[in-house]
C-alpha cells in the first residue's frame, strides 16, 4: 500500500525546524516504494527550501536516509552533525517564517479547496501549508477512506 504523508509542513520536531519531519517521512517512504502516487520525495518547493536553509546538500540528505533508515530523532542528529549546517536559532527562525509566509498561486488555491468542496472566498485559507493539509487529507480520504 502507498502512504499518504500526514506529517504536516507546519510540525517541527526538537530541533524546532517546520518541515523537516515531513521531509524525513517523504523521502523514507520514498525509498521504500511506499510513497503515494503524485508525492515528490523531496520535491523543489518546501523541501528544497528546508535543505538549502539548512545549508544541507540535497544528494546527502536523500543518501543518507535511503541507506540509513534512520529514526527521526537520528535525522536531526545527523542534520546538525553535517559540516557547514545551520542549525542555529536565528536561521530556524527565518526558515520556518519563509515557510508559514508562503503562498500558493491562485490557480493551485483553487484546485485544492475545489477538491475539498471548500469556497474560494475570503475565508477561505491562503497560506501553502494550510492548503497542502486540506490536499493530503482529501488525497487520504479518497486513497483509504472512502
């Protein structure tokens, strides 16, 4: 069965980076053939964001736990172990604010509260990591629950 990733871009693990937990899910499934059709183990947008704000390099971190299968607490100690990371509070701090301040096109807004049977009017939730929750859990409910 493949898995839709409900770790939420806007949970943090201990070391307090958003994202992260999601990314570690995405690519372990991934690497194990279990990753739900449509999901990018570590796609270009929030994933790539976490990496490059981590000063990460893309290819480790993919290497790393696809060969490692590491928990995710040895995640974390493997990311803050990795030369040049920045792990620091100042640049959490401004990661994490590039992701809660990102918004998605109005064309992907739409798609995803249509899906959800949800309007497009002023409260309607604008914000990518709002908009990616309602998406997993619409794509959940018709892979398992329907």
């Amino acid at each position: 069965m493949k898995i839709v990733p409900l770790i939420s871009s806007g949970t943090a693990g201990p070391l307090g980076v958003l994202h992260l937990p999601r990314l570690w899910l995405k690519v372990s499934l991934e690497s194990r053939g279990l990753l739900a059709d449509g999901y990018p183990g570590a796609g270009q947008g929030y994933d790539q964001m976490v990496i490059d704000g981590l000063g990460l390099k893309r290819d480790a971190v993919l290497d790393y736990i696809a060969t490692s299968r590491p928990t995710y607490p040895e995640f974390e100690a493997w990311v803050k172990s990795q030369p040049g990371a920045t792990v620091d509070a100042a640049s959490i701090a401004k990661l994490n604010a590039a992701i809660t301040g990102y918004i998605h096109d109005d064309e992907t807004r739409k798609s995803v509260l249509s899906a959800s049977a949800l309007p497009d009017d002023d409260c309607a939730c604008k914000d990518a990591v709002n908009l990616n929750n309602l998406d997993d859990w619409q794509e959940f409910h018709s892979a398992v629950l329907k």
